[in-house]
C-alpha cells in the first residue's frame, strides 16, 4: 500500500485528482437533498413529484451530457500525449455540440403534460410534477456549456478550480432554494416552482464563473483557448465517435432507472414516496463515486494518450480500491441508521402524520441500497476506466441489453401478474446493477480497449506544466 501511494497512479495522484471531484459531486449532492427536505417540510406531494419530475428533466438531458463529458477524455489524452496545443480545440468542439443540444432540451418544455399524464400518479401530483419539469428543460443550456468547459481543468487533472467553482454554486443555491420554496422577506412563497427556478439558477452561474477563467491570455497563449473556436470536421468526427456510445449509453442507463421510478409509482404514494426519499439518500453515496468514475477516465485517458497501457490498469485498481472503502462506509450507515435518514423528509404538522408508513418500508428499501453500493462503486469505476480508453461502443450495447432484459420487461411482467410487492421490482433493480459490474470487470481484464485510438497519434509535442487557475 505504501509503494501504491507515492506511484505515477497511485492513490496519491488518485486523491489529488479524485477528492476536489468528490467534493464536487457532494455539493451537487447536497443541493439535490436539501432541495428534496425542503419540498418534504413544504407538502407530500411535493415531495413525490420532485423525483419522477427531475429524473424525467435528467432523462433528456443525460444523453447531451454523456456527449459532452466526453471531451474530458480528448483533454485528457492530449494531455498525456504533450499536445496543450489541442486542448482549446477539444473543448471548442464540445461547445459545437452544447448551443443547439441546450436549444433542443428547452423545447421539451411543450411536451410536458402529455409526458406525465403518462405516469398515472395522482393529479395532484401530477401537476407538480408537470410544473418543475419545465423550469428544469430551461436548464440544458447552461448545466452543458458549464460541463464543457470544466473539462479544461478535469481532464488535465486539475480539479481544484472544478471543486471550488460547485461548491460557490452549492452555497447559493441552498439558501436561495429555502427562499423561493417557502418565501422570505419580499420573495413570495412558490413551491415546487421556487424550487425549479434555484436550480435553473444553480446552472446558470457555474457557467458564468468558468467562463471567467477559462478564456484568459495564458491559456491562449498555451491552449489556444480563444482562437480555436473554429469547427474542427476530423476532431468532431472522432468526438462524435467516442461520445454518441457514451450519451446513448448514459440516456439507457437512466431511462431504465426512470422507468422505474414510473412503475413504482403506481403501486401506490406510499411506495413512491419510501423510494424517492430512499433514491435520495442513496444518492449521497452514488454521486461521490460518480467523482472516481471521473478520476478513472482521466487517470486512464492521460495513460492512453502517453501510450502507457500498464499505467492505465495499474492507475484503474488504485481508484476501484479507494471506491470499494468508500462504499463499504455508506453500506453500514444504511443499514443502521435507516431511520434517522428517512426522517428527514417527514413533512411537518399534521401533513407528516402519514409519513410513518413511508419510515417503515424505506428501511426496508435502504438495506437494498446498502448492496447497491458495492455494486455500483465496482461497475462505475471500470465504465470510467473502459470510457476513459474509448471503449464506449461495448459500454453502450452492455447497458441496453441488460437494462431491457433484467429491469424493464421484468418490472413490466410483475406489473401485469399484479405482484405488488414492492421488493419484487427492487429486486430486478438489484439484478440489473450486479450484472453491469461483472460484465465491465470480465470486459477490462479481457483488455480489447488497449488496442483503441482515441486521438490521433501525431509526434508528441512540448508538455505543458498544468497550472489550476486557483493556485
């Protein structure tokens, strides 16, 4: 262990580069629960329309955003290959590919009833949810021109700017949630649609801060920054490549977990409320993880991009150790303090009367949780690794036959055999994520990603000493 950490892709550099994007996925987080508590004090129904409304919003969007980060690979390859001269090149593609995805995601506000009178749920809930959808389209735009431009820093290895700039954006977005949701001083009381509106707002000055820093006379003079704007036909050609697997692959993933989340919801409020307010708290592990996932494609991309395939595995193990510690924590607290978590969605006075029922059967759901961890620590870092070396395209078809063949047409069979129990469909959720993280782990010792060219291999130029904007 002690020879792991000071190694080129050890947990040293692993931390380094890992731990300010786990802060960042925790502000993130932290956002989304808070967000989620507020709207619990403000109404049940709320509460059970935040989810289904934002995992929709999430749906149409993931697909744009697993293009989109895919330009932290090409940085990061570049990178590694001593070519800084690229850089500003990749990131300008992505920007290409965010205008008129962000223009698109906007006009899915139009669709919006027909969307969830769909879903069945109640009216009431219905129309909350129908309410905060469309605030969330409007923030296609921003949240991937943002996600563009963090990848100037992320896929160099320097995420200390990437932490800092989500946790000023956390630190205002919260109080001006509380603000807008429940009303204070002259800003009226709005709800759900309070609660819509400080997310939008969230997106949008995250944007604004990388802007600020990321278009500056030393990074044209090094990255070409500002004068590489134009499109790129080959290296677009290639992002496209490498990143349609990957936002198709990511739009499959949550349309599965989306759908659900939908079926579950006409098993009754109760049953959807426990998993909501359970998918909640379990993201408070789920997203740091998303952080190593990074840490994995870039560690692997720099490796890549330097022709070092040893590297690459031996950089991919130390962030999968540093996973599987971190999960194995959020599986005990899970399983012991699954009511403590719970109760902090009780909805307040006389509303929260009811929320006991949703106590009891999400203890029940939060030992599921307590597996998924494991699970899900094991299959997102070897995607991260798999991605971060352009093996995309097997990702992707891995995804859409396991999402189709061990959750949606068994949570539809169960449905319609009228089994309403709600650990049958938890069940094929639990299926779906163990099958994904053996068949990732088989697909990376197998190693055809080896043989992948991300980039093309020009002669090497003269590397760059990164330098992260906040010292």
């Amino acid at each position: 262990m002690l020879d792991r950490w000071s190694a080129d892709g050890g947990y040293g550099k692993a931390l380094k580069i890992g731990m300010p994007l786990v802060v960042s996925m925790v502000s993130s987080t932290v956002m989304t629960f808070t967000d989620r508590i507020f709207l619990g004090g403000y109404s049940l129904n709320a509460l059970s329309a935040s989810v289904p409304a934002s995992v929709a919003a999430f749906l149409f969007l993931c697909f744009f955003m697993g293009v989109t980060e895919y330009v932290g690979v090409f940085v990061a390859q570049y990178t590694g290959a001593c070519r800084p001269h690229k850089v500003g090149r990749a990131i300008w593609q992505g920007m290409w590919f965010c205008v008129p995805s962000g223009l698109l995601l906007a006009g899915f506000w139009f669709v919006a009833t027909p969307l969830f009178d769909l879903g069945g749920h109640p009216q009431a809930v219905r129309e909350l949810e129908i309410v905060y959808f469309r605030i969330l389209s409007l923030g296609g735009l921003p949240f991937l021109l943002g996600l563009c431009l963090s990848c100037f820093y992320s896929g160099r290895g320097l995420t200390k700017t990437v932490m800092v700039v989500h946790m000023l954006g956390a630190a205002i977005n919260i109080p001006l949630d509380y603000c807008l949701i429940y009303g204070f001083g002259p800003i009226p009381e709005m709800g759900i649609a309070g609660a819509g509106i400080a997310t939008l707002v969230g997106y949008t000055l995250p944007t604004l801060m990388y802007v600020k820093l990321v278009f500056t006379r030393e990074n044209e003079e090094a990255y070409r920054m500002r004068s590489a704007w134009r499109l790129d036909r080959d290296l677009f050609s290639r992002f496209m490549r490498f990143g349609l697997p990957g936002g198709v692959e990511m739009f499959l993933d949550i349309f599965a977990i989306s759908f659900f989340v939908f079926m579950v919801g006409r098993y009754g409020q109760v049953e959807l409320a426990s998993t909501n307010a359970v998918f909640s708290i379990y993201n408070l592990a789920f997203m740091p993880i998303i952080g190593l996932n990074i840490t994995a494609s870039i560690m692997v991309g720099q490796a890549m991009g330097d022709r070092n395939i040893g590297l690459a595995a031996y950089s991919t193990q130390s962030v999968f150790h540093m996973a599987m510690a971190y999960m194995a924590v959020m599986g005990v607290l899970f399983v012991v303090f699954p009511e403590f978590l719970l109760n902090l969605f009780r909805t307040r006075g006389e509303a929260g009367a009811g929320f006991d029922d949703v106590v009891e059967m999400g203890v029940v759901l939060m030992r599921y949780a307590a597996i998924f961890t494991l699970a899900d620590a094991v299959a997102l870092v070897y995607v991260g690794a798999l991605k971060g070396a352009g093996d995309t395209r097997y990702v992707m078809f891995t995804i859409a036959v396991s999402s189709v063949v061990f959750l949606i047409l068994p949570v539809v069979v169960l449905y319609m055999l009228e089994v309403r129990d709600i650990r049958a469909p938890w069940n094929c959720l639990l299926a779906y994520i163990v099958i994904l993280a053996v068949a990732f782990v088989v697909r990376f010792k197998k190693g055809p990603w080896k043989r992948i060219e991300v980039i093309d291999h020009a002669s090497r130029g003269k590397c760059v000493e990164p330098r992260d904007s906040l010292g």
